[in-house]
C-alpha cells in the first residue's frame, strides 16, 4: 500500500501572531511560529517589538495565562488587559489584591462593552 500511494506523514504549519494599532489597523509586530510553540507565550515577543505604550492588550481565549496578566503591565503600566476567561474560569482565591484577569473587564461578558467604551473615549 505504502509503495503505490507514497509514505504518510503528518505536515506541520506555521502560525502568524500579529499585533494591530487598534486605530489605524496598522501591523506593528509579528511573530511566526510552528505548531510546538503555544499562543500565549508570544506575547512577551510582541511587545519586545513594540516601542511605545499601549493603552489596552485585546486577545483571544488563547492567550489567557496568568503570565500574559503580568507581561503586559510590564511593558504598560496602564495598559488594560482584555481576554476572554473560559466558562469554567473562577476567581481564585487568596489574600493578595485581585490581578487583571480577576476583574470584570476581562470577562467575556463584558469585552464587548469595554472595547466600545475604549474607542468612545479616544474618537
């Protein structure tokens, strides 16, 4: 079977993580990776490339990790982390003050509304 159809193998891809100027819709970073390399571990690589403060970091249920919380504050003390938590997400429960993801901002529930009151507030 193998010699009339040719060996199977299994392709592997690339994937393209882009970071917008929510205004213009300008690229202003990029990473590629392969198919090993998780989601949320391109952030830091992202914001590597970008330059200048950013005032709100809007992603996909992929990149929800507790370093990301952390990550994007680094780069931009202001900056307002909005990611969608999964449905089984729950506060967690300690002593220290609530982090980013713990706050209703980043509920999926919520994104929508938020995103709108962003770009009101800079039009």
């Amino acid at each position: 079977m193998e010699e009339k159809h040719g060996a199977k193998f299994r392709r592997g891809w690339r994937k393209l993580h882009l970071a917008l100027d929510a205004n213009t819709g300008d690229i202003i970073a990029h990473v590629m990776n392969n198919q090993e390399v998780g989601d949320g571990s391109q952030v830091g690589p992202l914001l590597e490339q970008i330059d200048m403060p950013i005032w709100q970091f809007t992603a996909d249920g992929a990149y929800d990790g507790e370093t990301n919380y952390d990550t994007v504050p680094s780069h931009s003390a202001d900056a307002a982390v909005v990611i969608p938590l999964p449905a089984n997400a729950v506060e967690r429960q300690h002593d220290d003050p609530p982090s980013q993801r713990d706050r209703p901002q980043s509920h999926a529930g919520l994104r929508a509304l938020e995103i709108r009151r962003c770009r009101k507030a800079t039009a």
